[in-house]
C-alpha cells in the first residue's frame, strides 16, 4: 500500500495482480488498484481530471490524462472518502504507476495537484 498526502488530501493506492493470459503468443498481464482519497481538510474539494505515468519494465513509458476518474467528477466532503477502482494492463510482469489528480476547492475555486503516490505492479511469482 502507498500513501500520499497534498494539502490534507490523504491518497492511498493498494495494488492486486488479476491474471496473466498468453493470447496469440503476447502476453498480458492485468493490474487492479483500489483508490482511496480521503479529505482531512476543512473545506470540499472536487476532483477534476487525472494524470497518470504507467511504466513497464520493458521499457514502455506511458502517460494518461483525463477528465474526472471512472468517468466522475467527485466532489469530496471535509472529512469525507471518495473510493473507487480501476485497471492497468501491461505487457511485463513489472511496472510502476504514479501521478496528480486536479483538485479544485469549493469555496475559492483555488486548484492545485494532489499526489498520486508511487506504486509497484508486480506479480506475485516475481516476488519469490
């Protein structure tokens, strides 16, 4: 499990491997990461969009950006925890994820990134 912490914007990011298939000789390995963002600070705050950079062991470096997350835009309540689920596909069975959500406070519409912790994709096999 990784945490971050930006502006009282608590990002906690824990990992599981779902599956490894060989389709057609390439292989796929398929990641799910549980977020959760918790807002210890006094005011709401919204989520706007994500920025994401996904690196594979072989070398592959990737980046996403996107409004919201799961196709939401959550604002988040002081003291409130906005929790969701999604899915990284890579093509080793190493990799490493990291990034910033835009955050927007309600009450001055002042934005600012919050950290998206760093976090390894591994399978369990390799840990051995």
């Amino acid at each position: 499990m990784s945490t971050s912490v930006t502006e009282n914007i608590v990002i906690t990011v824990d990992t599981k491997f779902e599956r490894g298939n060989t389709l057609d000789l390439i292989e796929d390995f398929l990641f799910s990461y549980h977020i959760k963002i918790q807002n210890q600070s006094n005011q709401a705050v919204q989520l706007l969009s994500r920025h994401w950079y996904i690196f594979d062991s072989n070398g592959t470096y990737t980046e996403v950006k996107g409004e919201g997350v799961i196709g939401e835009q959550p604002i988040i309540l002081p003291n409130q925890i906005h929790e969701y689920q999604s899915f990284c596909n890579l093509k080793t069975d190493i990799g490493m994820m990291w990034g910033t959500y835009l955050m927007k406070r309600m009450d001055d519409n002042k934005l600012f990134e919050a950290k998206i912790p760093e976090f390894q994709l591994i399978t369990p096999s390799r840990l051995n």
